[in-house]
C-alpha cells in the first residue's frame, strides 16, 4: 500500500478518486498542487460535485460515468 500511494504521489499528472454522485474521495499531490489546495484532504472536503468543480466540461463526467457502467468497469 505504501508503495501504491508513494507512485501516485509520484506521477507528475493529476489523479483523483469521486464517487459516482462526484463526491471527492481522495487526490494525489500533483492534482491537488495544480489546483491550488494546500493539501489532500482539504481537496477532498471541499469537492462534494467534481463535474462542477473539477471538469472543465461538466458533461464529459457524465458520459464517463455512463461509460463505466455499460462496461461493468473502472476506467
């Protein structure tokens, strides 16, 4: 796990985690720096609607989302 989470930290991309309502559940450094947060959960307790708050184009979300279910997957 700790290997997992120093990788993600790692990449100079941002990558984020939402539930499928788009709540934030979790940030790598990157994202989080990018975006101006001071760190991972102050991102996480701010982003409660991430097609809103994050997506450039909220309806990108959710086409994405739909995609994920009809595949039965994570992508």
């Amino acid at each position: 796990e700790e290997n997992y989470k120093r990788l993600i930290d790692e990449v100079p991309v941002g990558i984020f985690q939402t539930s499928l309502s788009g709540k934030s559940l979790a940030a790598n450094l990157p994202l989080v720096q990018m975006l101006g947060y001071d760190s991972p959960e102050e991102f996480v307790g701010s982003i409660n609607d991430s097609a809103h708050q994050v997506w450039f184009n909220p309806d990108e979300r959710a086409e994405y989302v739909k995609l994920n279910e009809e595949q039965e997957a994570v992508l």
